[in-house]
C-alpha cells in the first residue's frame, strides 16, 4: 500500500484483517504499524474492527482516539475506507 494512498485491493485488506483476527489471543497485543503509525497502519486497524462488527464511525472514533491523532490521516484513505466498509464487514 503506498504512503498516504488507499489500498489498490479491497481483498489484499480483507485477508490481512481476517489473519489478524484469526491469530487474535485474548489478554495479548497485536501491533500494526507502519511509517507513521497513521495512514496504512490505521486503515488496517480500523478494517479489523469492521470486520469484528464495529460502526463506521464507532471504528474511526476509536482508533483516532488509541493513535491520537485522525486516523486515516488523509482524505483519500478516508473515503476509500467509507466506500469499502460494507464489503470489509460482509466478508466473514
């Protein structure tokens, strides 16, 4: 995925959400992260909570809220998640 861009691919998202919560322990963490800890890495991690039930917006809120910062960080990777979340959620 490039630096401040949308995923190309809505699946190559979708399978590393499901990964994630395939490989989910309960009482461990999991790290995503990428340059900036913003754009991809939060895009991923609000594609993980899509796909676990969470609300669009439940999903922005809480993930700008544990990074601190407005996640994604661009308008773009914004829009794409919007546009992409029914899919992301359906995808079980």
């Amino acid at each position: 995925m490039p630096d401040r861009k949308p995923p190309a691919d809505v699946d190559q998202l979708l399978t590393l959400a499901k990964h994630i919560l395939q490989n989910f322990e309960p009482g461990r963490s999991t790290v995503v992260h990428c340059v900036g800890g913003i754009g991809r890495s939060g895009l991923v991690a609000l594609s993980v909570l899509i796909h676990h039930g969470y609300e669009v917006e439940e999903a922005i809120e809480y993930v700008t809220e544990k990074r601190g910062r407005k996640a994604p960080d661009t308008e773009s990777q914004l829009a794409w998640f919007k546009e992409n979340a029914a899919k992301l959620k359906l995808a079980k």
